[in-house]
C-alpha cells in the first residue's frame, strides 16, 4: 500500500510539512508520485502549454510543414531517445 506524506514543492525540492518519512535506501533515489493540489497554479501552466504549442506549430508551418521532411522514418530513429517506462524495471 501506498504511504501519503504532506510536502512542499519548493523548486525542485521536497519540504515535509510534517515529520520527513524514514527512507532508508543508502542514498539511492526514491520513486515517488506527486499530486499537485492547487488546480490553479496548474490551469496558469496549461495555458502556457497551449501558447508554446501555438508558437511551435507556427514555425512549423513557416517551413513548409512536414512536407519538406524527406524521410520522416530516419528522422524518428536519428532522434529517437528510449527511456524506461514508469513502474518498469531496466
């Protein structure tokens, strides 16, 4: 089962708000999940998306579009970064 502690998100940092959960893993990193609960910090970061995806499609666009790709299939491996999957081991 899932343990639930209350934090900060400061930057890139976690500031417990109560007493810090004891984790003990010799100084490796801790998978944790992070629910954001101030819908409204996240509404102001969505319509920011909205503007950088606008503003990408437009130079798109300027230079032709996909049309002007001439193989759209080496273009995916040259710059293709595979990652591991949430949850899944390397």
């Amino acid at each position: 089962m899932l343990s639930t502690y209350k934090a900060m998100l400061n930057g890139d940092r976690l500031e417990w708000s109560d007493e810090a959960p004891e984790l003990v893993v010799d100084g490796q990193p801790v998978p944790v999940h992070v629910t954001i609960l101030d819908e409204s910090l996240l509404q102001s970061q969505r319509h920011a998306g909205g503007q950088h995806m606008a503003a990408a499609l437009e130079r798109l666009a300027t230079r032709g579009g996909l049309a002007n790709m001439p193989d759209p299939v080496t273009w995916q491996r040259e710059i293709r970064q595979d990652r591991n999957l949430p949850g899944q081991d390397s």
